[in-house]
C-alpha cells in the first residue's frame, strides 16, 4: 500500500492524507499551473490531486470573486436590486442544474475514455456534449426571454422588482446558452485532466465580468449608466467570451488532450444517446439539489424584501468558500474517473478519501471565519439595519454545517464521476425536497424561528447529506458502472 495511506478501518483499506513536504509542494503548484500532461492513472495520488486541484481550485475561486463583486456592485442599487439577483438567479438554478447534468456526463465520459487511452472516442463524446447543450440552450433563451416577468412573479417579486427587475431577468435568462457552454466544454476539459486550460477560461471569462460590471451598471467612462441590466450585460458578454475561447483550444488542440478534428464535427445518435442517459439522472440531481434552493427562497419571500437582500449577500459569500471546494471536488472526480477507465478501481477510492480530508481542512477554517467575522463581512456589501442581521444569520447558521458538507461535496463527485449518477440523484430527493424543504417551513412558519428556520434547515441538510454519501461510497456498488 502506499505511504500515504496507514489506517485500516473494518478491514477496509482509508486514504489518511500526509501532507507533501514544502518543495514538493511548490513544484506540484507550479506544474499544475503550468499545464501538467501527466497520466493521472499513475504515481502518487496526492501529487495527482494536488496538480489537478490547484487550477480548479483557482477556476472556481475566481468564479467565487465573481459572485461577491457582482453583489457588491449591485447592492449600491438597494435592496429590491438585490431581490432581483437574488429572485432571478434562483430560478437560473433550473438553468445550471441542465448545464452541470450534461457537464456531469460529459466529464465521466471523457474521464473514463481518456483513462483507456482512446483519445478518439473523448473527442467524439466532446462534440456530442457541445451539441446537445447548444439545442437546450436556444429552447430555453426563446422561452426566458417571454415569460420571465411572469416567472419573477410566481416567485414572490413585488413591484417595485418587477419594475426594475423584467428586463435583467430577461437578458439572463435569453443569455443561458453562455452558461451552458462555458460548463460543458470546461467539464470536458476537466474529465481529460486539462485543468489549467479550464482555469484560463474562467478566468478570462470572469475577469471581463469584473472589469465590465461597473462600467454598465453606473456608467463609468464612456459607458451608459445601465443599472442592474448593465450586470447582466457584463455577465453574457463575458461568459460568452470565456466559452469562445474554450472551443478554439478544442479544436486547436495545441495543448489540450482532446482534440476535435473535422472528422468529429457530425452527431452520432450512439454516442448522444449514451450522453443523454448518463446527463438525464445528473441533470435531475441537480435541478433537485439546486431547484430546492428556489423553495427556500420561496419561504423567505415571505419575510420581505431585507430578508431576501440579506440571504442573498449571505449567500453569495458561501458560494466564495464553496466554489474552491466544487475544485477540489471535481479533482476527485476526474481521477475516479480515469482511475475505473485503467481499471484501478482501489486508486479511485483512496484518492477519493484523500480529496475529502483536504477539503474538510480547507472548509473547516473558512466556516471558522464566518462564525467570528459574519458582520464584517455583511457590513462590506451593505450597511442597511433591514438587510445586515439577516446576512450575519446566513453566514453563521449554514458555515457550522461546513465540516460534515466538505466531504458530501467530494463524494457526490465521485459518484458522478463513475457514472453512479443514480446515487447521488435519489441521495438529493431524500435530503434536499423531503427533509430541506419541510423542514424548513416546518421551523421558520410552524415553529416560528422565522428566517433562521430557513438556515437551519440548509446546515442540516448539508449534515445529512454527508452521513448518507459516506455510507453508500463505502458499499462500492459504484466501482461497476459502465459508461
């Protein structure tokens, strides 16, 4: 057994992480993001973790940096601009539940034909992703665009929201096919273990976010004063000059493992298919995980627009601490992946075990932070007496179930990243609509703990998740599947 495993638990072999000494350390960063060609089906795990962790770790932090200025800057706008993000990007959780189910089927696809040396048939499985996702994609805009008033209105949108609101969510909603692309050729990307190269996207993507943002949204220079359309704009051009970017190194393929070739450019009803069965269980495990949210924010609407404004920053600043998390989650993902593709399925499972202590070190301290500075950190987005004690609530309530959801993070990937789509699925119905909501409503309504309620239920959550993850991952039904 390696030396980096030394505990063995009810016969069961457990990955136990020892942390690489400092220069190994530093030369492993700098491989990882100079672009690593390494085979992740070989050597040390931890290396293999650590070179393919590091760029998605930044990818998604820079996502992360994102999100909280975006909110920063739409939080000078007051507090029905911040409904409005908050209102409209609950229901665009139904639009990236369809982009991470197709990025979950396309990452283990390639993962696994990557882990068999058949580079062909990940290019093939690349094109048939990007085609699928580009037909949702225009469905979807052509219906946003129509309805998405109405839809700000079923949940719970007052007037005033709806005034200054239609029309961001209309652009957000008719931009989806930036969202859906950016993911899927990121997690095709990812699968073949070209982490760097999905960095770089999203970090150009993200970057002209930032710089775009305010200039539309207060007009800054010589652009106009657009409010909180101008964020929308900003978004769409700058995701969709990320996902640009991204297909010309696919077809490029100067540095990047899969390569598409012109002989790759036509559907194959086989290879679709296979897709589509894998994604359609993915995209129902996300549209469930993520579709709860728009629940909860339902109930919160019912509080008023403060309550909404402050959950809203609250949780914008989660998602800066778990986005670098999904990094080292999908890091896991990929290795199981190509692990079960080299028939290695034991070299899956350790490094599974390795990523989920890793993370669990990592969260542990942000959750730390947000229980000891949670009104710092809200005063840095808004100072309004209706918004902050919400906010403090969010971050301190949910950060407490951060040490249990590091590990649901990483095994939910690794699920996924056998193809186990089905697990996870069923994992998020039972978590997430029969125990999430409920309760949720049961404590803020019922019990009268009023938003905390709310809060609490997501921590437990997030608890339960965990514990039931940890027990099916140990079962290994999911070193069988096929994809």
């Amino acid at each position: 057994m390696s030396s980096e495993f030394s505990e063995v638990l009810d016969g069961n072999s457990v990955a136990v992480a020892h942390p690489p000494p400092i220069e190994g350390l530093w030369s492993g960063v700098r491989e990882a993001l100079h672009g690593s060609r390494r085979d992740y089906t070989e050597g040390p795990i931890g290396r293999a973790i650590l070179v393919l962790a590091v760029p998605m770790v930044l990818e998604m932090v820079m996502e992360s940096v994102f999100a909280v200025c975006d909110v920063f800057f739409v939080s000078r706008l007051g507090a029905d601009a911040v409904a409005t993000v908050g209102l409209t990007e609950s229901l665009l959780t139904l639009i990236y539940s369809l982009a991470m189910g197709l990025a979950i089927g396309a990452t283990a696809m390639v993962a696994r034909r990557v882990g068999e040396r058949d580079l062909d048939g990940a290019a093939r499985s690349a094109v048939q992703a990007i085609a699928l996702g580009a037909l949702i994609a225009l469905g979807l805009g052509a219906i946003g665009v129509v309805a998405a008033p109405r839809l700000l209105g079923l949940m719970g949108a007052s007037a005033n929201v709806l005034a200054i609101g239609s029309t961001y969510a209309r652009i957000m909603y008719g931009g989806n096919a930036t969202i859906l692309l950016l993911f899927l050729v990121n997690a095709i990307f990812r699968g073949a273990g070209d982490a760097a190269i999905a960095m770089r996207v999203l970090w150009l993507a993200n970057a002209i976010n930032i710089a775009l943002g305010p200039c539309l949204i207060f007009g800054l220079g010589p652009f106009p004063a657009l409010g909180v359309k101008g964020a929308a704009i900003a978004t769409n051009i700058g995701r969709g000059t990320g996902a640009l970017f991204a297909l010309s190194r696919l077809v490029r393929g100067s540095s990047a493992r899969v390569h598409i070739k012109r002989h790759h450019l036509r559907l194959e009803p086989a290879v679709m298919w296979r897709l589509i069965k894998l994604s359609a269980s993915g995209t129902l495990q996300a549209l469930i995980g993520t579709a709860s949210w728009i629940g909860l924010i339902r109930i919160l609407s019912t509080f008023g627009s403060g309550v909404l404004a402050g959950y809203t920053i609250g949780i914008r600043v989660i998602i800066f601490a778990l986005l670098p998390s999904w990094g080292l989650s999908n890091a896991g993902a990929t290795m199981v992946g190509q692990a079960l593709g080299a028939r290695k399925p034991e070299r899956a499972e350790r490094a599974v075990w390795m990523a989920g202590f890793y993370n669990m070190c990592f969260l542990g301290v942000v959750g730390v932070l947000f229980v000891v500075l949670a009104r710092p950190i809200a005063n840095i987005f808004t100072t309004d007496p209706a918004v902050v004690p919400y906010a403090v609530d969010t971050l301190r309530i949910i950060a407490v179930g951060f040490l249990f959801y590091a590990y649901g993070m990483v095994l939910s990937a690794a699920f996924n990243g056998a193809g186990d789509t089905m697990t996870p699925t069923i994992l998020n119905i039972v978590v997430f609509w029969l125990w999430e909501i409920p309760l949720g409503f049961l404590l803020a309504k019922t019990l009268h703990f009023g938003p905390r309620g709310v809060y609490l239920a997501v921590t437990i959550a997030f608890s339960t998740l965990a514990l039931l993850s940890a027990v099916l991952f140990r079962r290994g039904r999911w070193k069988t599947r096929s994809v």
